[in-house]
C-alpha cells in the first residue's frame, strides 16, 4: 500500500515521483496508427489504439487501449503446393487449390480427395 493512496486518490506528480524513486517509468508511444495481435485464427486489429510502455526492473510492459476488432486469418496456400496437388492428380490449379482449401492446406487430403 503507498502511503496517501486512499479514497480521495492521490497527486499524479506524487504518484510519478514515487515511481521514479522506484524504478519504475511510464512512456506513451506516440503517432500509433495500428497494433496488431496474431495468433494462428484471428488478428485482433487496433487501429485507435493508444500504447504505454511501463519500464520495471529493466523489463518492458505494453498497454494497448483501444477498440480491437477481430479479423479471421485467411488461410495462405503457396502456389508450390497448388501445382504439386495440380500435377499429381492431373486437374487444373484452380481446383487444386480449392481443394487444398478445403483440406486446410494439408497436401496428402488434397490429393486423396481430388484423387477418390
């Protein structure tokens, strides 16, 4: 508990001065025009988003606030795959790569799809 926090809050000029005997630093990041999270299903895209960095102990902390909004990750099948599928199964590209997209991009599903 920091001595003066209480129900009437405390001074911010107090407040970073304490931190800053502490250790511990607050920056913005300005000009940020978008952040993005990915993970293997979605992007969560900020794109008002408003980034601090709080430096403790030598470690660096981001906040992120802002409106995310969830993207889903299209699925990217390289043209390689797509003519491997085409030549092992004799069909046009076009349908190999409709059905590496239906296999998830799992070559060997493809070809026994396309192949059955």
């Amino acid at each position: 508990m920091f001595p003066g926090v209480g129900g009437r809050g405390m001074n911010p000029a107090k407040m970073k001065q304490m931190m800053k005997q502490m250790g511990i630093s607050i920056d913005e990041i300005s000009d940020v025009e978008q952040v993005i999270i990915r993970t293997p299903e979605v992007d969560i895209v900020f794109n008002d988003a408003n980034v601090t960095v709080m430096n403790a102990q030598g470690a660096d902390t981001y906040q992120v606030v802002g409106t995310p909004e969830k993207v889903p990750r299209k699925l990217e099948i390289p043209d390689d795959d797509v003519r491997l599928v085409a030549e092992q199964t004799g069909v046009s590209e076009s349908e190999a790569r409709k059905a590496l997209e239906k296999a998830n991009g799992d070559l060997a599903e493809a070809i026994l799809a396309l192949s059955s």
